[in-house]
C-alpha cells in the first residue's frame, strides 16, 4: 500500500492545499451505465452518485414529477381556503410558486454538480453528526407526507365501499406500500412513466364530467365563486396572507427544494443549467401553483375538500383509480425519502448500515399511527411547525454558501466524507436551530396572532442572514475546523475509480479517504460503518491548510 500523498507539502505557516474537482467529487462526464440489481437498489444512497448512473434531463424530471401529481397539493389548496378564504389561499400560493422556484433552482444545480442528495448536502453545513438529527427530521416529515396521502386513499377508498371502515382502508394501504418500498429508484423511474397518461387522462375526464354535470353533489356553476369563498372568521388582512402563506410556503414550498434532490442528483452532469432549469419549472409551476389553484376550485364545486372523493364522485371507478395510482406515484417517493433519512441517521449515530429496504416497515407502521390520527383537523398548525424547520434548513444551506463560503478561505464543495468533515458545524447549527426554537414560540400564537403569522418568514429571513453573524465571531481556525476535520489527502494513483481496501469494491476516487486504524484506501461508506476506530484518523489537532480547488 502506497502511502498516503498530499498534493502540496506542509508549510511553517497555513499553506493553500490545491485540490482537483476529480479529487473530491466525480467531475466525468456520463459514461456508460455500469451496475447491475445491487446498485440500483442501492442508488447511491449514502454517496456520490458517479458519473456511470447519471440520467438524462427528461428522465429525472419526471421521476420527480411524482411529486407533482401528489394530492396532497389539491386537498392544501382547499384546506387553507377553508382557513382563511381563497383570496389569502391564492396570494399564499403564488407568493409560494416564486419563492421555490429560486431555492429550488440554487439548490437542483449544486446538486446536480456533485451527485448528492438532501442528507449529503447538510453535512458539511452542519457536521457529520450535527446533519444526523435533520436527516431524523426529514424522515419524520417525510412520514407526514405519506400520512397525508394514505388519508386520501383511505378516505377515496370509503366512499367507494363505505362498508370497510376508514381504518382498515388506511391500514390496508400503508401495507401495500412493503413491496414498492423494497425496490430502487431504476424501478421507481418505470412506475412514474408508466401511471403519467392515465394521470391525465382521469384529470381530462373529471373536467369533462365536472361541465357535462355527471354528478349533482360537484356543480359547475358553484365553480365561478372559487375566488371569493370567505374565511370562517370573515376577516381578510396581511396576517391572514401571511398565515396562509406561512402553512404552506414551507410544507409544500421549500420542501420542493430538499424532496427533489434525491431525484435531481442522479441527472447528467453537464445537463445542470439548462436540465435544472427546466427540472425546477415543470416540478414547481405544477404542483405548487396549478394543481393548488384546482383543489380551491374542487372545493367550490363539491362543497368538501378531498379531492380523492370528488373524484370518485365525478367518474366513479376511474376515479378512484385515478386517485390511488396518483397516491402511489408520491407516496413510493416519500417512501423512498423517508428510509434514506431514517438509514442515513442510523449509520451516523449507530454505525448501523443494514440498506435503506430495512427502513420501510418501521416507517410504515409510523405513517399508519399519523393516518389514524386527527391529523387533518389540526392542519393549518402543523404545516406551520413543519415548514419552519424545512424553510430554516433550506435558507441556512443556502446562506452559509452565500455569506460564508465565498468570502472566507472554506472548501467550495459539499464534503460528505466522514474522515474529512467535523462533527458538529456551529456555523450550520446555530444559524438554524437558534431560529427554529425562536419560531416555534412565535407559532403557538403564545406573543399573539401577528407573531403567530411572521413564524414562517422569520425563519425564512434570519437563518439565511445568521451563519454570516456565527461566522464573524469565529477566528479564523475555529472557522476552519468547523468546515474540515483534517486536511484532504487524496491516492497517490492517478485512475479514476479504485478499490477500497476493506469491502473490495471499485468506486470513483473521490469516495476514499486513508484510514490510518486500517492502514489502506477506504470508501466512505466502510469509513461510515467504522465504529470501532473512534476516528483516530482526527482524533488529534494538526495544523490544517487551506483547501481550495484548482481551476
């Protein structure tokens, strides 16, 4: 085994340690499809997605577009009109449509870039271990997410055979989700294709049954007054615009920005400006701000907001397919995200890596409890907590970026490698986590309505200005260590992929790290799994340079 070889020599003083792109992440080209059923059910999960499993722009978009089609965008749009009234539920959905499609479009390029997803993304904002806790998180939205979907089901699934009770429909539906879960996001792509033209050929035929009056209970004359339903209180203020933006700029908003990148990451490098771009307008323009707009007008026409049952009403059997074809295309998507994050915490904190697949049941059976609940009833207030911690996670990713990285001698990439990170970020989780608690008090309607309605915007605003604030008292050093854990050392060996000493298996070299516990090569996902080490590899402060890419 060669010994480990840094690209510059040490210096007396903090020297520039000048790395390549290709030394940190894989910056080829596409090549060819390798892999066979392991890696597609892996998809990368827990690392870089190499240049050899990269998509094309039309092939990740509409993966993604699952998302879209989610009914969860229709039934928020009529909740929140029920709410505060469709004035302030439209304003809120427009205002929400122009703040996703930024954050999204920012975020889909980098990812894209470097072949990462949400959970790699935040480590290096927020440490390896400060990251594990968002990844919990997410995988507890994630929950909600498919909560909310199995409701519509669940509740499509009664009015069909109201015989059934609803808690055996929803029971029976989180249980036909074990085998979908199972497979990997190779099988997940096929599926969406394959349900998008019956997707919208049900909508086509809703709207024709809706003007031809199939149904008396969904009456198109009631349809014109979707713009003036009335709040229940009668009141419409910029507390009630701000209230309804707030429920949903960051449940159906900014999480836009973190679902996608589980999708995006796997789309053709070179593709990333012009793909992302139309990546983010069709998986944004649709669901956040035309299908809202169609839930408002569902809930004109039939009086009650679950678009499921107004489908059903409208084209009966069909529409219950309709409606449970489109529950399975996002709901296999939150699945998928759900696992990835509950798998990426248990690695960091347990060093347990059993695969994502071993996630689906005990995220099943959570999602179930969720359903069963009187989640629904409560609505308005969760999205709210809800979207303050996705708006505070997506503004302090991008702010730390912004206001920190490219003004301070700080890796200019996402390191998702755990030898190379530390494990607690300040600048990542102070600048979210100080907010988020401040929000949290301010959403309990505790300091009053005005405070309730600013929740959301202010950990919009703040965490996207606070790693900026964090980082000016931070010297220098503590700054650097916050960001690197030890200096990048990268293989002697000039080839692109190489085997890792430990698993045997071939990888991109900017997957491996030298492991000094057993002195050879290791890919980062052995690194991960690696408890026993107690990562000697930074257990001892060294001097460390100041890494930079070379152009």
């Amino acid at each position: 085994m060669a010994a480990p070889e840094r690209v510059t020599g040490r210096r007396p003083v903090r020297g520039v340690l000048a790395l390549r792109e290709r030394d940190v992440f894989d910056s080829r080209g596409t090549l060819d499809r390798e892999g066979g059923r392991d890696v597609a059910m892996d998809d990368h999960g827990v690392r870089r997605v190499p240049a050899t499993w990269r998509w094309g722009v039309l092939g990740t978009t509409f993966t993604s577009f699952g998302v879209a089609t989610a009914m969860i965008y229709p039934l928020s749009g009529a909740l929140y009109a029920q709410l505060y009234g469709s004035q302030a539920a439209i304003l809120g959905g427009v205002i929400t449509s122009i703040y996703a499609l930024a954050v999204c479009y920012y975020i889909v390029r980098h990812v894209v870039n470097e072949g990462i997803n949400a959970d790699l993304l935040s480590r290096s904002s927020f440490g390896y271990l400060g990251s594990s806790f968002i990844a919990l998180l997410y995988a507890m939205v994630c929950c909600f997410y498919f909560a909310a979907e199995g409701s519509v089901m669940a509740h499509a699934l009664h009015e069909s055979v109201p015989s059934v009770p609803y808690w055996a429909w929803a029971t029976l539906t989180s249980a036909s989700f074990i085998l979908l879960g199972m497979v990997g996001m190779v099988l997940l792509t096929k599926l969406q294709w394959a349900t998008l033209v019956l997707y919208f050929a049900g909508l086509a035929l809703a709207f024709y049954a809706l003007v031809a009056g199939w149904d008396e209970r969904v009456d198109v004359a009631k349809l014109a007054t979707w713009t003036s339903l009335p709040p229940p209180d009668g009141r419409f203020d910029v507390w009630t615009v701000l209230e309804s933006t707030s429920g949903y700029i960051g449940v159906l908003g900014a999480i836009l920005a973190v679902f996608h990148m589980d999708v995006a990451r796997f789309m053709k490098r070179e593709s990333r400006n012009g793909g992302g771009l139309f990546f983010t307008a069709v998986n944004v323009l649709f669901p956040a701000l035309l299908m809202y707009l169609v839930g408002i007008q569902m809930l004109a026409a039939s009086g009650q907001p679950d678009p499921g049952v107004t489908l059903v009403r409208l084209i009966g059997p069909l529409g219950l397919a309709v409606t449970l074809i489109t529950q399975i295309r996002i709901n296999v998507l939150n699945l998928y995200g759900g696992t990835l994050g509950l798998a990426n915490f248990a690695s960091r904190i347990f060093g347990y890596v059993p695969g994502r697949q071993f996630w689906v049941i005990p995220f099943l059976l959570s999602a179930t409890v969720v359903i069963l609940t009187p989640f629904r009833e409560n609505f308005g207030l969760v999205s709210i907590y809800i979207s303050i911690f996705l708006c505070a996670w997506v503004s302090t990713i991008i702010g730390e970026r912004v206001f920190v990285r490219s003004r301070h001698p700080l890796p200019q990439w996402s390191e998702v490698r755990r030898s190379y990170l530390s494990d607690w970020n300040p600048v990542g989780l102070v600048s979210m986590w100080v907010p988020v608690a401040i929000a949290c008090v301010m959403a309990s309607k505790l300091l009053g309505r005005e405070a309730h309605a600013l929740a959301v915007p202010f950990s919009i605003v703040v965490p996207f200005v606070m790693p900026a604030v964090v980082a000016a008292f931070l010297s220098e050093e503590r700054l650097l260590r916050a960001y690197v854990g030890r200096d990048v050392v990268v293989p002697p060996q000039e080839a692109e992929t190489l085997t890792c000493g430990v698993c045997s298996s071939e990888f991109h070299r900017s997957d491996f790290a030298d492991c000094p516990f057993h002195s050879v090569w290791i890919c980062s996902y052995c690194c991960m799994s690696e408890l026993r080490c107690k990562t000697v590899c930074r257990s001892e402060p060294q001097p460390l340079s100041i890494p930079a890419l070379k152009t």
